[in-house]
C-alpha cells in the first residue's frame, strides 16, 4: 500500500490544488519501507494531482485543506482522502498509520474557549483564542 502526503518543506500542504509535491510511503506490513518525493510541475486544481496519485498506486492521501469536489474525485480514482492534518508530514502519515491522525478543526474544536462557535476557523473570535495555527 502507498500513503500520500501533500508536500510543502517537510510540512503537510494546506491547499491541496496548489501542491507541487507529494511524499509517498510505501507500506508494508504496517510498516514504512520506503518514502519517495514526486514533485508535480502543473497548473492549479486537483485533476492533475489526483492523476499523479492515481499513477503512482496512492491509496491513501494526507491533506490540509480540500475541495468537496476534489475529495469525490480522490474516491472515484480508490484513494481515500484524510484531510484537515497539518504540522509535520512524516508525523502525520505516521499518526494515521496508528490511527491517531487528528485533523485541525477537531483539535481546534476540543480546545475552543466557545465551543458553541464549533470552529476556530469559521468562528469570529478566531484572532482572539489563539488557536488559529494553520501555516
């Protein structure tokens, strides 16, 4: 099985239609053997990125942020989307492999000081709680 990670200088990419790099992580026996940096030279929007993924046998992608639209297209090719990660690539493939990957809304929504906002990044006072960590 190979793992794909949206790529920008060893961190998860937040926007997925801009990526210029994924990393792959071929799994076996629930363990990496081996990570490989592909980098795509194309225009914008995710047709040519699911296509890279879809080429390069990707089951699974770890992304930042992702369109609905691209998340159905991800399906259609058989990979399956975990979006919403963030910080540290390697990490976040790795927490996924143990089944502790967190996506940013959900640990922005459990530190939220007002949770009835439901999340940081939609909410008004997003400046204010700090929590607003997306790079």
């Amino acid at each position: 099985m190979k793992i794909a990670a949206a790529y920008e200088n060893g961190q998860v990419c937040q926007q997925f239609d801009e990526t210029k790099q994924f990393k792959l992580y071929t799994i076996e026996q629930d363990r990496v053997v081996s990570m490989d940096l592909v980098d795509l030279d194309a225009p914008q929007g995710h047709a040519p990125r699911i296509a890279l993924l879809k080429e390069q046998g990707a089951g699974l992608l770890v992304c930042g942020k992702i369109s609905a639209a691209a998340q159905m297209e991800l399906m259609q090719a058989g990979i399956a989307p975990f979006p919403g990660a963030y910080g540290d690539a390697d990490m976040q493939v790795g927490a996924l492999l143990v089944g502790m990957l967190e996506s940013e809304k959900k640990v922005k929504m459990e530190s939220c000081a007002q949770p009835e906002a439901h999340a940081c990044e939609t909410c008004a006072h997003r400046d204010q709680c700090g929590l607003d960590t997306a790079q």
